[in-house]
C-alpha cells in the first residue's frame, strides 16, 4: 500500500518515522508529566568515554592541539585593568577530518549506524555538521544524504551555507537544498521513511556523547601542560550540543570548578524562519536565534526528547555582536597567523573581552575552531551583507540593529559583551515545559527533574510553577 505523504499524514506519524530512524524508544526514559530519566538514557543508549575515544581514533578524530594565543593575550592586557589580563588559549578543532569539533559528534553517530547495519546515514543541518557526517560516513562506507535549508524564496543563498554544501558534496553525500521553512523536517522525515536510513542527528545521546571528550580532553591537556584545570571554558553555543557535552566531559575529568560560559551572536530581532529575514543575518550557527529557543525548549529538535540540555551546565551565557566577530576573525588572522571560521570566532571574542575580567595568572580557553573556506570568509560575507541592504559601519558596536547594519569596532577597546539573564532563560524554559506538556499539577520527579534541568533549586522552581499556576 502506498503511504499518504502529505504534510500532515508524515508529521502524524513522525514518532515511528524517528524511533525507526535511530533504534531508540524514547517512551522508556519518560518518568513524570515533564520529567525523563535523562542520565539514564544517556547511560543506556550512548557509550562510555573510552568506547567513544576508540570510535574516534579509527577515523582520526580528536586529539586536537591546544594553542597559547599569546599575542591576544598581549592585545587584551593593553586594555584590562592593572593585574588582569589572564591567558587566552584555543583548542584548536580545525585539525578534525572535515574541519570542525562536530566530526566528535558524527563519528559516534556513523559507527552507531554502520553497527546497527544501516545502510546510510541522513542529517537535517546547514552547518558544520553536515560536512562532519559526510566524512564520517565516507570513512564507514555508508550513503549519505544532507537536506539543508539553503535559501529565501528568491533563491539567494548565503555564501557561508553553499560554501558548506560543497563541502558536503565534495565528500560525496547527496545534498538536497530547501527553502526557509517547515519543509525541512517534513523533507527529512520523508527521506527517512523512503530510504530506511539513519538519522545522524545532532541531538542524539550519541552525538552529544561525542562531544564529551573534547572537555575530557581540555582538562587531561590543561593539567598536563598546566597543573591545573581551566578557569573559564567559553563555548559558542547554538543548538546547546557544544556546550552540553564539552561541560559533561569537563565533569567526568572531574574539571567542576571550571566555569562553563555560553557565547552566542546577537541576532535580536531577526527571526529565523522568516523569508524576509533570513538573508538579513551574517551568522548561520552560533547566534541567539538558535541559542535562546533551543535553551528555553530543547526538545524543539528532531529527536523525541533532546540529549542537548545546556541549561543543565552553564554557569554564565553572554551575547557578542557581529561586527566584533569579524573584527576578532581578522585580528586572529594578523596577529596570530590562524584563520578561522566564524563559529569559533564567537567564543573568541567573549573570550578576549572576559580575559580583561579575570586576573593574570588564569586561564581562559576557547573550546573550537572550525575550518574557513570560500563563502566563510569575511569578504564574501560582508558583501553578501551589503547586497542586503545591510549598511557596513566602523564605530560603536553597541549601537549595532541586527538586519540594519554591521559595525566593526574603531578600536579592541569596543568589544563588548552582555548578559544574558538565565534566571529570566530558566523561566522560559519552565513555562515551555508547562504548556507543552499541557499540565496543571506536577510530580515529585517533574519538581526534581525542573531543578537538574535548569541548574538551579526547588525554591526557584517552585516561585517559577506558583507564578504560572501549577500546582506540586
């Protein structure tokens, strides 16, 4: 019998389509109205840390060096006060196969796949990770199909997503290109459904287990060449994944003094899904049009329940704008002769501002780097910005409007960071809870799961739940 493939018959059935994809029944780990048992499916459905750095040392992933960027470390004491000013290191992920941290998260994924005897793998991304999956897939020998949101209704593209488009094709995947919109989940399920393929997904237990032994390996590195733990780790942060399994792998080193701040792009006011909007922005990853909705509701992504819970671990989350990002890519280019694409750019300018916070003798490391190519580079990205209607200033980033304009900063001194509130990020997340779970009344276990999930107390839980009405 032929299967009904309209939009609304293939998101009915998109539970079996995922549980079929990926080998995983989600419904065992449910514990409460909101509440699952979230370490136990990370414990039964992932691997442990060395099972993961055997998987990745077969195709030649992790392992990264770490790098003193000593000649920043100079730049920002020019302008700390006296006696701050601490070093700034970088763990250098550009040295993976495929050019970013993200080969740790789809080399777990393809093994996975090519042990359960799928026959390829599919992954829903625009990002690194496509590029990522497709050389690990290239590597087991298994198919690979990327479906990538590519361009507005017009068909522009953005220079950085075709750039990693080709990427991905010149590692043989298949990639389908797709307009801004929900058609993108409902392309990738029916992909899933018609090819019996995996679904590498970015949120997978698997995946985020990747990510572990890259903080595993920052605080083995650190102790080694240090003889001590970092002091600040600052990790870009999107989809949560990044800083979700890096700080699980901090804490498995047993690195738990170590502050976990989350950097993100400020994209404010742009949103995301618009057509309009969607070539308004010079930043694809790393911005808060994808750190604050994946924060607030993890389980937003393509898996029943999210292995990315980054409220679980950061400590502080600050935004950065994007005329300092470009700043700080070139000023990483001349002064450190390493040019680096923009996602890891953004920790590095949060990096460098928080360095003039932090005494001399501390050390602060920006956890990835990704690889940089022909449409990542801040030429094409500020011309395809400028062909947009975006206006290109020098100036005073702060007066920056997302969608308006660019402004690199007239001198380091500009680059500036701001907080973002995670009580008020916690809040949002428990009313998201609340309303998608469609509850009135929780459990113990929901009370004490709300607690671990937002790393906070139940006293603040409980103001939280009294303020919206529910009861526990």
């Amino acid at each position: 019998m032929v299967k009904d493939i309209s939009f609304e018959a293939v998101m009915a059935r998109k539970g079996e389509i995922m549980k079929k994809a990926i080998g995983i029944d989600y419904d065992i780990f449910e514990s409460g109205n909101i509440a699952f048992d979230y370490e136990r499916m990370m414990r039964e459905t992932g691997y442990s840390l060395q099972e993961i750095e055997d998987i990745q040392k077969e195709t030649g992933v992790g392992n990264t060096p770490v790098l003193e960027l000593r000649n920043l470390t100079k730049l920002a004491r020019k302008f700390a006060p006296a006696g701050k000013g601490a070093r700034i290191f970088i763990k250098d992920e550009a040295s993976n196969p495929s050019g970013s941290f993200k080969a740790r998260r789809a080399a777990t994924s393809c093994y996975h796949a090519k042990r359960l005897g799928y026959k390829g793998v599919i992954a829903a991304t625009s990002g690194n990770y496509g590029a990522a999956v497709a050389s690990q897939a290239a590597m087991r020998g298994l198919k690979c199909i990327i479906v990538q949101e590519c361009y507005d209704s017009k068909g522009i593209g953005q220079p950085e997503i075709i750039e990693k488009a080709r990427k991905c094709e010149a590692y043989g995947a298949e990639v389908v290109q797709l307009t801004v919109g929900p058609e993108l989940f409902y392309t990738f399920l029916v992909l899933l459904e018609e090819t019996g393929y995996f679904n590498a997904s970015l949120y997978t237990p698997f995946g985020i287990a990747g990510v572990e032994t890259l903080g595993y390996e920052i605080s083995m590195e650190f102790r080694e060449r240090e003889g001590k733990d970092p002091d600040v780790v600052v990790i870009t942060n999107a989809g949560g994944g990044n800083l979700t399994g890096t700080a699980r792998g901090l804490i498995k080193a047993g690195a738990t003094d170590t502050q976990v701040v989350g950097a993100s792009v400020s994209l404010h006011g742009l949103h995301m899904a618009s057509d309009t909007q969607f070539n308004k922005k010079s930043f694809t990853t790393g911005h808060t049009g994808f750190g604050i909705p994946f924060a607030t509701w993890p389980d937003r992504s393509d898996v029943p329940r999210s292995a990315a819970r980054p409220l679980r671990y950061i400590d502080r989350y600050v935004t950065v704008n994007q005329g300092p990002v470009f700043y700080m890519t070139e000023t990483l280019a001349q002064l450190e002769g390493m040019e680096r694409g923009p996602a890891g750019n953004t920790s590095l300018t949060a990096a460098f501002k928080l360095a003039q916070e932090l005494d001399r003798d501390q050390i602060v490391v920006v956890q990835e780097t990704e690889y940089t190519g022909a449409g990542k580079h801040i030429l094409p990205q500020l011309t395809f910005a400028k062909e947009n209607g975006i206006e290109i200033l020098i100036g005073d980033p702060s007066e920056e409007v997302p969608g308006k304009n660019i402004i690199l900063p007239k001198d380091p001194s500009y680059i500036k960071i701001e907080e973002i509130d995670l009580n008020r990020t916690r809040r949002s997340y428990i009313r998201n809870c609340i309303q998608n779970s469609n509850v009135d009344k929780v459990t113990k276990e929901d009370l004490e799961f709300l607690v671990a999930d937002t790393k906070s107390n139940e006293k603040f839980v409980k103001m939280i739940l009294d303020e919206f009405g529910v009861e526990y």
